[in-house]
C-alpha cells in the first residue's frame, strides 16, 4: 500500500443489499464476501422473517424488514440493488439521496431517460453509482480488449454474440411484462455492451426483431443488428432455447472469440481464441487461458477500490448511458420494422 492511501484490509467498505433474489443469495453476495475491501454487513427485505432467514444464511450482522430502514443505516457506505429491473431506477435514486454509494444490477435503466435520471441524482451527491456489468472487470474481457484495440485483428469490422438459456417459469420476473421481463433486456444488454465493448465506439442505428411469447408477453427471442461507424455487430438472445453464449469479433487481420464471455465459470480457467484464419479448421488458432476467478469477486472488489478512489470506476453511467440509448433503438425497431437511429450520448 502507498503511504496516505486507504487501507482497504483495516477499513472495508460496508455493504448492505436492497432484496433477497436468488441470484443474490446463490452468486452475488457469497461472492462479494470474499472481495478484499468488502464487508456484508446488512440485508433488507419487505419482509422482515425473509431478511432475516437471509441474514442466517449468509452470516449477514444486520436484517431489515424495509428497504428504507437499511438505507437510513449510517454505517452503510455502499448497496447493491439486485430488485426486479423496474425497481433498480427508483431505489438506485434514493440509495443516493441517502448517501450510499450503489452498485446496481443491470440494466441500471429501463431506458435512457432513467439512466439520465440515475446521473443527476449521482451528480447532486458526489456518491458512486455503477451498473452491474460484472464482464468489464473479467481477466478475459479486459485482455480481449485489448486484444481488439492492438492491430492483432486489423480493423474490427463486425461483432457477432449469442446468448440463450430456458426459463419458462411464470413466478420469475424475467418472465413478467412491465417490470423489465424478456430477453432483451435480460440478456440482449450483454450482447449490446459486448459490442460497444469490443468496438470501442457507439452505434449509429439499430435493427431489431422480437418474438413475444402469446403467454408470457415477453420478449422470447429477439435479433438486432447495431450499426456502428467502424462495421456491423449482430446478435440472437433468447430465454426459450438451449443455454449457450458466444462473442466473436472479426477483423480484417483476424479474429477473437471469447468461449464463455458472460456466465464465466469460477471453478476452472476461462478461455479465448484468436485466429488469423489462415486455416478453416484450426489450424492458426492460439489459445489464452485465464486463472480461476470469481467475476462477481472481482467486481466487488474492484468497485470498492474506485469508491476509496484507488481506481477509476469501470463502468460509469455515462457508458450505462450509452448502451441504454442503443436499446432504446433496438425497442423502436423492433416496433417500426426499420431502422432506426441512435441518439448520441
């Protein structure tokens, strides 16, 4: 450590979490537990018997019976919001009004007029506010960027993404219209920020097909081409389809594919290929293996350092920003069936 910088190890950023989701309790908060710089220390819940079973289980100090009660909490610095989509807008604001630091799931928005919201709450409080986009700070991603930003590749051209899995589960709200339910918004924001990513600059319009499921009048598979100043990037998201995903950028030099670029497995090494091409089957391949880590640790932690001004954030809503907007288009042209532009940022 530097002499004047923040201890971390003496002093960790304290956590609460607004919601007890499966996905929390099995992924999320077990990991934030192991992040260096991070303490768990309270869990809120509308019901109190539910905060509490939730507290037991994860060895969590504090349960609160509302969401508000644990916000009024001046021990907490920071939350982490893993609430139903419509509702991580809303509670991000008054996390912020409260004076917390948030790290929200994603989408941190519905839409560009919330995430525009979220930034000038953040501005008027001077806090943190970051969307859950766990891949920007994977060892994987970060060295596929730069990958992508060396000449390796050429000129990128063109992005491609798939990422499906199958839920048909009424009670899950991915499943349920109005609160930010189907793939898209789900998953299809991963394939949106894959590009972005990997392009290093914003589209200019966007394309769009979405399959709604006659029951659950979501989004069930959904198609959409981005349009970007440097080339093309396409994606196939869906929750009604064999679980698999894949990112592949290709160059004029060569290409990049990332086998497992979102679900990142923490129990072996993840990998990524490049390629020249120069053979059909292989043959110019390289292989990159990565470590075993946790990316929902090392978000955590990562997120942590930026709050005790260690780092830069990683990803800041101003990026949130931008993505929201390509959706934004990606909604409207799926309506229109056409085209449609993508407001700058």
């Amino acid at each position: 450590m530097t002499p004047g910088q923040p201890d971390l190890a003496a002093h960790p950023v304290r956590f609460g979490v607004l919601g007890v989701s499966a996905f929390a309790m099995n992924k999320l908060l077990p990991a934030l537990q192991l992040a260096p710089g991070c303490e768990l220390a309270a869990i809120a819940s509308r019901d109190f018997e539910r905060a509490c079973d939730a507290a037991s289980i994860l060895a969590i100090p504090k349960a609160y019976g509302s969401y508000d009660d644990l916000l009024a909490d001046a021990s907490i610095e920071a939350v982490y919001i893993p609430l139903p989509n419509h509702l991580h807008t809303p509670y991000a604001i008054r996390a912020l009004e409260a004076g917390k630091h948030v790290l929200c799931e994603k989408p941190a928005g519905l839409n560009a007029v919330e995430i525009r919201s979220l930034i000038a709450a953040r501005d008027a409080v001077g806090k943190l506010c970051a969307e859950a986009f766990m891949i920007r700070t994977h060892p994987q991603w970060e060295r596929a960027i730069e990958i992508a930003r060396s000449d390796a590749l050429g000129e990128i051209r063109m992005v491609s993404a798939a990422f499906s899995y199958f839920n048909r589960d009424p009670s899950n709200v991915r499943n349920m219209p109005g609160i930010g339910g189907g793939a898209t918004y789900d998953i299809g924001c991963y394939a949106v920020y894959s590009a972005r990513l990997l392009f290093g600059e914003e589209p200019i319009r966007a394309a769009a097909v979405m399959e709604i499921d006659p029951e659950f009048q979501i989004d069930r598979l959904s198609s959409g081409m981005l349009h970007f100043p440097s080339g093309q990037a396409h994606f196939h998201v869906s929750t009604q389809l064999v679980p698999y995903q894949r990112v592949i950028a290709f160059g004029t030099k060569g290409r990049v594919e990332i086998e497992v670029p979102f679900n990142a497995l923490k129990d072996r090494p993840c990998r990524l290929w490049t390629d020249t091409g120069s053979g059909l089957q292989g043959e110019s391949m390289v292989e990159e293996l990565f470590p075993v880590c946790n990316q929902y640790t090392v978000q955590a932690q990562r997120f942590a350092r930026a709050i005790r001004g260690l780092e830069p954030q990683a990803v800041t809503l101003e990026d949130s920003l931008g993505n929201a907007l390509a959706m934004d288009a990606l909604f409207r042209a799926a309506q229109s069936a056409r085209w449609e532009p993508v407001a700058p940022v």
